[in-house]
C-alpha cells in the first residue's frame, strides 16, 4: 500500500465541505439523500426530520455509492502508478500490471486473475487479521511511547543518584581526612587526593555525559518503532476500507485484488511484530532502564564497583583499596546508636517466622527469607512487608549477584531469582538454576565467582555454575562450613562452624589463616560482611552480634545482646541506605540497629 494514500479519503462530510468549507472525515452514508456526512452532522441530519432515512457506517461500505477515485487506489499498481492492476503471478504471490508482467513476469507459468468470487469467510478472515494487527501495533506503539517517557525519567533518576554519589564521596573525604590521613605521610595523602579528586571528576563530568548520550541512542530507537507502528496502522486502515468497499458481489475483480493486497500487508505486518513484539520490545526496554545504574557505574571512575552508586558504603569499600587507607575502615568499630523492632509477619503465614537470609537491595529495600513460611518477603525502607511471594523451595541462604538478580541456596542447587525489588509484581521471576554434586547451606558473591558451602567444604564456582575448586574442607564434624562471607576485595573469605563455635579467615586460595572462638560466640548462625569490609557475626545460643576484625582474629565490639531483645539470631546484614544493622531472628520480628 503506498504512503501516499495512507491519509485520503475518498468519502468527506458534504455538510461539512458545504457550510464550512472544510474536509472532515465521513463516517456515515444516507441511502435516501444520497450523501455522506461525519458524526456530528449526522447526528444533526437524523435526529428530527430525517430520523427514517437509512443510513449505512464504514463497515457497511459495499452500500456506499461508487467512488472513481477509491477503485483507482484499489487497482492502482505500487511499483509503476500509472498502471492498473490486472493479474496475479501466483508463482510469486504478487498482483501485476502489464508492464509488471512484461518486465518481471513473462517466463511465469501462472499469471491469471481468477474471476471466482471470494468466499465470504476469506473476507472475513481477512478482516479479523487485519483488525487483530492493528491492536497489535497500538500495544507496541503505546509500549515505544511509555519506553520514551521511561528513559527520559531514568535519565534524571541516574542524574540525581551521580549526584548524590558526588556529595557522599566528598563527605567520605572529609571523615577520612579527619580520622586517618593526617597519620599517613604527606607523599600518600597527595596520591589519594589525586585518586579521590579523579574519581570525582569523571562522575559528574564523563559519566553523566556518556550515559546521555547512551540513553539517547536507546530514545532514538524507540521514536523510531512509534513511528513504524504508525505508519503500518495506517496503511491497514487504509486497506480495510478498501476492503470493506469492494466486497460487494458486484465488484469481483476489487475484491480480490483488495484481498491480495490486505493479505500482503498482513504479512509483512506480522513479520515485523514478530520481530518486534510488545512482549520483547517491554522485556528490552525493563533490562535497559534496569541496567542504566550498572553501565554509569561501569563508565565511572568507580568501574569496580558491582553495586548502585546509592550505596553509601561503596564509596568506603573504593576508598579502602586506595593505599594506607585498607586496615583502619576495615577495623573501624560499629557505634549503636539508637534500636528499632519490626514485625514481618503477614495474616496469611501460618507458622512462626524463621528468618534464614537478609538482604539489603540497592534502593534500600529488604529482601528477607522466611524459612518456616517458605516465603521471601519484601520490606521497604521502614521494614514494612510491602510485598510477599510463595516459593516450594527451603532457601538456606541467598545473595546479590546484580541490581536485579538474587541467588538462593537451595538443598543441593542454586536458584537465580531476576527483577527482584519490584513492589507491583504479583510473583517472582524465576530464572536459570544450577545443580551441584553437594548440599548448598550457604552462597556469597564477589566479581563473577560464587562461594558456597556444604555444611563441610567450601567451593568456588562461576555464575555458570562451572565448578572452579574445592577451597576448603573439613569433615571433623558437622556443619563446619555452615555459611560463608566475602570481603569486598575478595582477599578474606570467612566461614562458620556451627558446631564448633568458631568463625575461620580463609586466605583467597583455601588457606586458613585465622580461627576465632568466643563464649560469646555460641551457635554462630549468620555471618555478614559490610562494603566497608567490617565483620559482622551472631550467635544462636549466646545471643549476640559480634563485630570481629577483618584480620578474624580478635573481637572489636559486642553490638547487642539479649539485654537488647536479640534472642536466637539466625541472619544479620547492614544496610548502607540506613547506616543500619538488620537481625533476622526465629520469630515475628526483625530488629534494626542504627550505627555509625
């Protein structure tokens, strides 16, 4: 169908042409006046004098009177327009005029035009498909449009975050320069007022600029889908009216030649939606406003970073491989400042909260397992349960792998569970799931690798679930590997015996290089590593949460007791968003520790 007939119609409001002196659109033809007329004016025409006159709309057209100028479009030839069509090349499928035929078509055996009628239900077909594609492209047009709007609000979301991340880093700056470089000679504070300054720079200036124009590209793409939607809806407006005029037992040869038409259109309609369909186009577009914080951070000064630029920590975590700087936020002690207490119970949980696993999203929302309930649960940033979902699997224990994917130690698998954190899903989205030769009773994560453990060694995975190594074992007792952490350099690795009361330091390789034991530390249950690197572990029995130093040899503070309400403690995690630290215990309630 040529664009140039996708916006004429051949039908205007006479009324309308004469009292006004402008085209509109008719939608309606009065069989005993003879002329056509838009709504408004037939709404006029037909409500006293004329309310008997029949009247027929555009799905009646075959009783609209003969349009010259809407047959011509009909046997209008697309590659050479001032020819009329007049046969089919059935060995190519196409309509042909003659110089078609004399051109392109001469050596084919089948050039005819069947003079047989179409079968109402042909038509009909035709008609349904025609309308079925044309809401099609609405979805994925109002799909491309909200996707514009989308980007455009990511774009300022990221802005105000590399904002944020800017004041943050310079406040970090400040607290360090109070606590720790004034004891560091002045040739190492020059090199990390450089590091600091440089990081600074290529935040606010080079990120924001290379994600503009990133984003942009993606905004192109999509204006471009919206007008291909468009277009196409036209031309299958355009083309049911025609069908819709010469399906008329007195107009054969239009008939057919509208069908083949529509029946091309169609085709390559559905080829372009399955190509582009409204589920791929949405599913692009969520990965690409998803991954919109990853890629600054990636183009940043920060590249090493694997979280959102809204965790406060991070800056620590980068701060702290600079040099000099690694031991002192490592081993900075917690300061509890002040306790909360909240309930993660929902009226349709039908056992005692068992609060397994906690983990802080990067928008400062909460992830937690309940064990007993075999839900996973989501809290905002007050701990209030906003959203719950129903799983079949006993999770042990579960980490960030990126932004919007979470792994869960399952029995003897690992679950991948993808765009968590969204308050309005009705479900989670259960992704990929690797199986292991041993039980999975704990899992971490750091730079691609996945760390889990058995209950009696630890192993080092890809996040293909390629076996890389066994880095530790030990089958003295049981639960000697109960769960298992990652510093954020991924230098130290620290597991629980459970059994044993005792929290080991694991070089990078498998090597031990510390054992911790305190009667404090009775039932180590959980076991939590902060961004800045500061060792977080509570005990079942002795009920408390212990900060032990990165080293994992000696205890820095005890951070709460049962004196505090910590009673049987089975997870803990910090929250950066809050400066916060979160104990899962076994029962209804969770408790939050606000620190500095």
């Amino acid at each position: 169908m040529s664009t140039q007939s996708d916006r004429v119609f051949f039908f205007g409001c006479v009324s309308c042409k004469k009292n006004k002196n402008i085209e509109e659109y008719a939608v309606y033809y009065c069989k005993n006046c003879h002329q056509c007329f838009c709504r408004q004016c037939c709404e006029l025409h037909h409500d006293y004098l004329f309310s008997e006159h029949v009247k027929y709309d555009r799905l009646n057209m075959r009783n609209w009177p003969v349009s010259k100028e809407l047959e011509a479009v009909i046997l209008m030839c697309e590659i050479h327009t001032h020819k009329q069509l007049e046969t089919i090349c059935k060995d190519h499928s196409q309509l042909c005029c003659s110089k078609c035929v004399s051109l392109s078509h001469r050596k084919c055996k089948k050039v005819t035009l069947n003079s047989a009628k179409k079968q109402a239900a042909e038509v009909q077909e035709l008609f349904e498909k025609l309308l079925i594609n044309m809401k099609k492209l609405g979805k994925l047009q109002s799909c491309c449009e909200s996707g514009i709007h989308d980007l455009k609000s990511s774009y300022q979301g990221q802005e105000l975050m590399v904002h944020k991340m800017n004041d943050k880093i310079k406040s970090t700056m400040a607290k360090i320069v109070r606590r720790t470089l004034k004891k560091i000679p002045k040739v190492e504070q020059n090199k990390i007022y450089e590091l600091m300054h440089s990081t600074l720079f290529h935040i606010k200036n080079i990120t924001l600029n290379k994600a503009k124009i990133t984003l942009s590209s993606f905004e192109d793409s999509l204006k471009t889908g919206v007008e291909t939607c468009i277009r196409h809806q036209h031309e299958l407006k355009a083309l049911h009216e025609l069908l819709l005029y010469s399906s008329d037992n007195k107009k054969k040869k239009l008939c057919i030649i509208a069908s083949q038409k529509c029946m091309d259109k169609i085709q390559k309609v559905e080829s372009y939606l399955d190509k582009y369909s409204v589920r791929l186009e949405c599913s692009v577009l969520n990965q690409t406003i998803q991954g919109t914080k990853q890629y600054i951070v990636r183009l940043s000064g920060l590249g090493r970073l694997k979280e959102s630029m809204k965790a406060n920590t991070d800056i620590e975590q980068y701060l702290s491989k600079l040099s000099g700087l690694a031991r002192v936020l490592h081993n900075r002690v917690l300061t509890v400042h002040g306790k909360s207490e909240h309930t993660v119970r929902i009226t349709s949980d039908s056992q005692i909260c068992d609060i397994s696993a906690i983990c802080v999203l990067l928008d400062g929302q909460v992830l937690v397992a309940d064990y007993n309930n075999q839900r996973v649960k989501l809290l905002n940033q007050r701990y209030q349960v906003v959203n719950h979902w129903d799983v079949t699997f006993d999770m042990l224990d579960f980490c960030q792998i990126t932004p919007s994917e979470v792994a869960v130690a399952v029995r003897n698998e690992v679950h991948f569970i993808t765009d968590i954190g969204l308050y309005y899903q009705s479900q989670l989205a259960i992704g990929r799931w690797l199986e292991s030769q041993h039980r999975c009773t704990s899992i971490a994560h750091h730079q691609g690798n996945l760390f889990i453990g058995s209950s009696t060694a630890l192993y080092k995975y890809t996040l293909n679930g390629i076996l890389v190594c066994k880095l530790y074992e030990d089958k003295s007792a049981n639960y000697t590997v109960y769960k298992c952490a990652v510093s954020p350099t991924g230098d130290r690795l620290y597991i629980i015996s459970l059994q044993q009361d005792k929290l080991l330091t694991l070089a990078r390789d498998g090597t031990l290089l510390a054992t911790y034991s305190d009667p404090a530390l009775a039932g180590p249950e959980s076991l939590h590593v902060t961004p800045a690197g500061q060792v977080l572990v509570c005990g079942y029995r002795s009920h408390t949460v212990l900060q032990v130093g990165w080293e994992g040899e000696s205890k820095l503070a005890t951070l709460a007791t049962q004196k505090d309400g910590v009673c049987r403690p089975l997870s803990v995690c910090y929250s950066s968003t809050t400066s916060s630290i979160i104990v899962g215990l076994y029962g209804d309630n969770i408790l939050v520790f606000r620190v500095e």
